[in-house]
C-alpha cells in the first residue's frame, strides 16, 4: 500500500491520490509521520460496504437460527432500552 504524505497531498492534490491508486486499491495518507486515513476508489468502496452488509446479514441469520433473539411489543423494547440505559 502506498502511503502519501500530507504535504505532498496539499502540494499535489487529487493527482497524488491517483497517482498512489495506479498499482494499489488502497493508498494510506501520513500525518506528521503517522498513519491517520486510508484513500481507495469508489468502487473499492463499496464493495467493502458490501462484503460488510452480507457478514451482518449472515451474523442475524446465524442468532436467528440459535433462537438468540426476543419477541416483544414496541413498548416493552422501548422499556428494556430504558432499563438497559441506566
């Protein structure tokens, strides 16, 4: 992954973020020398959201099939979020 400094992202603009994501999909920029953000193409993007959406769906159906869920009203879920709150 290449890493692009925050200066060269203000010299540079967009161009050194496309410059980093020619021979990677994800770039990571620096900040006074540490690593704070990571950069990649839309694309990339979203097919992580993706990837992401289906672990969740699996992980519900997962509970779902060990009967790890509860049936109530709106009222008493409104009541066991209050009680869990305090």
């Amino acid at each position: 992954m290449k890493n692009i400094a925050a200066n060269e992202l203000k010299t540079r603009g967009v161009t050194s973020i496309e410059k980093a994501l020619e021979n990677s999909a994800e770039a990571i920029i620096s900040v006074r020398g540490q690593e704070r953000y990571v950069v990649m193409e839309m694309e990339e993007y979203n097919r992580l959201r993706v990837c992401e959406l289906e672990a969740a769906l699996y992980e519900t159906r997962q509970q779902l099939a060990a009967g790890e869920f509860v049936e109530e009203s709106v009222d008493e879920h409104m009541e066991r979020i209050r009680n869990a709150a305090k």
